[in-house]
C-alpha cells in the first residue's frame, strides 16, 4: 500500500519540479564537493588546463595518492579512470542544438511528448508564460547553442587535455534538462496556441531588460572566449574584461542564463523559477571552478598577478 502511495505523489509531482530537482541537487552536491578537503576537491574538479598544467600522468597520481590513505587512493583511482577528452565539450552543444529542433519540431506538431509534458504541467501550473515568450526563450536557448558550437569548431584551439567522464555526464543532463525548462512553465499558453508565431502583444519589461542583457553577455562572452583562443598556451588573461574578473566568460554564462529566467518569468512573476534554479547550478558549478582557476593562477604567476581580482561575480565573489 505504501509503495501504490509513493508511486501516486511521484506521478502527481509536476516536470517543473522535476527539472527544479536536477539544478538543486546538482548544485549541492557541487558544494559538498567544494567543501572536501583541498586534496580530495582538487582530484575530483580540476579538468582542462589546470589538470594537464601539471605534467603528471593518471598512474604516478594514484602511486602518489596510495601514500596519503585509502580515501585519497580511492578517489585518485575513480578519477583516473573513464577519462574523456576534453574536446568532448562539443557534444553539450551538439544535444543542446538537437533538443532545440526537436522540441520545435514537437511544438509545431502537436507531438506527443510535448503535449504530455504540458499536460502533466498545466495540471499544477497557475501563471504561464505567453506563447511569445516561449518561443522567444527557445530562439535565445537555440542561439546560444549554435554559437557555443560556432566556437568550438571555428575558434577554440584543439585541446590535448581530459576531464573525467561525470563532467561530462553532468554537463549533457544540463543541456538536455534545460532544453525542456524553457518550455514548461508555458504549459497553458502551448496548450492553448494554434501555433501562430507571435501575439500582437507588447513585451513586459522584464522580456525586454532580460532580452537585452541576453545580448550584451552573449557577445561579451564571444569576446572573452576569442581572446582566450588568442592567448599563449598557459599563459596568465590580462586585457579585456579579464584586467578585473579571473573568469569573466562564467559571469557572461551566468548572465545568459539569468537573463532567459527573467524572459521566461510568467505572468505576475519578476522571474522563471525553473531558470533560476538552472542560474543556481550554474553559478555553483562555474564558483567553483572560477575559486580553483584563480588558485592555479596565483600558484602559477604569482599572488601579486591575480590580487584584487573577482573570481566570477563583480563585488561579490
């Protein structure tokens, strides 16, 4: 009887919610990582330049490892093996691409996936994003996406380094999770839409301040990450926005994603809680390597270089 009754509440619980969920835990257990001791945090977020930087191989770490307890052992071990290499970045860009047609495809469609998302949603949705607002969001997701491949594939130089397969993993769930974020929270309006473009309806001002910002950080981060492409192999960021930030390109993808919160944000809501739980993730997920990134560069260039600098967030963090 109990098992009837848990499985009743975990079908009544909304895809919202759901997608809500995934951020949340996701970004706590990025924490609870971020709050392990430095040897352990170091072995299971350093990717990238900060873990080929250092010229030692997955065999002489775990040898190293072996000689600081059974824990340390264990988690050099994990890490060391399922590498994948760190070009595999294209693929979250490659699904985030996918999703966009595919769930424009299911709206202009009526298909059926969509529409049982949308009913399940609208059973417990009260204020819904307008049908402009939904395909608004989708074109900023689908417009980040395709520049994001853009970079890859034209800008950012090849990469020799790896990353262990859970980063990898995390990062194709968030671009999948998102892709159907942006359209839940309009359950009511996709419901109700004959699948005409756009209302003649004039935009909120949080549509039109979230549509501008989207903008702005989208074109600067394009900026940060030409210039990075540009820069000397290990070589310290100095011009640009990088003179005040360490990781100015992670202040622009939180911005992005802030900035489609406040597009998609429902009648009568300054926001789109699902997105803000995906800023959540986001600015969790990016902190952390953001703290690490200005560790290795203090360590790298000296203290003095990277003194008075933000990691990510200007006057914050």
């Amino acid at each position: 009887m109990a098992g009837v009754e848990v499985l009743t509440y975990v079908a009544e619980i909304s895809p919202a919610t759901y997608c809500q969920l995934f951020y949340v835990l996701a970004a706590a257990t990025v924490l609870v990582i971020s709050a392990t001791p430095e040897s352990i945090q170091d072995r299971l977020t350093q990717y990238g330049a900060r873990s080929s930087a250092t010229g030692i191989d997955d065999e002489k770490t775990v040898e190293q490892a072996s000689a600081n307890g059974p824990l340390i052992s264990l988690v050099s071990w994990l890490t060391s093996v399922g590498k994948v290499p760190h070009s595999w970045f294209i693929h979250f860009y490659i699904i985030s691409l996918s999703c966009s047609a595919f769930w424009a495809v299911q709206f202009l469609r009526h298909g059926s996936i969509l529409e049982a998302i949308v009913k399940n949603q609208a059973l417990s949705e009260t204020p819904s994003m307008t049908i402009n607002q939904v395909i608004l969001t989708w074109f900023l997701m689908s417009l980040q996406g395709a520049r994001r491949l853009y970079e890859y594939v034209v800008v950012i130089r090849p990469s020799s380094s790896k990353m262990w397969f859970i980063h990898w993993l995390l990062g194709i769930a968030f671009y999948f999770c998102t892709n159907i974020s942006i359209w839940i929270e309009g359950s009511n309006s996709i419901q109700s839409s004959d699948r005409s473009f756009f209302d003649a309806e004039p935009p909120r001002f949080n549509v039109s301040f979230g549509v501008l910002m989207f903008l702005v950080s989208w074109s600067m981060q394009y900026k940060c990450h030409s210039y990075l492409s540009r820069l000397k192999k290990y070589s310290l960021p100095d011009e640009g926005l990088f003179r005040y930030l360490v990781c100015p390109h992670y202040t622009c993808e939180c911005a992005l994603y802030l900035s489609l919160a406040l597009v998609a944000a429902p009648n009568g809501q300054l926001y789109n809680r699902t997105l803000v739980c995906a800023v959540l993730f986001v600015a969790v997920n990016l902190g952390v390597t953001a703290n690490g990134t200005k560790k290795w560069y203090s360590e790298k260039f000296g203290h003095e270089k990277v003194q008075g600098k933000w990691r990510m967030i200007p006057g914050v963090f």
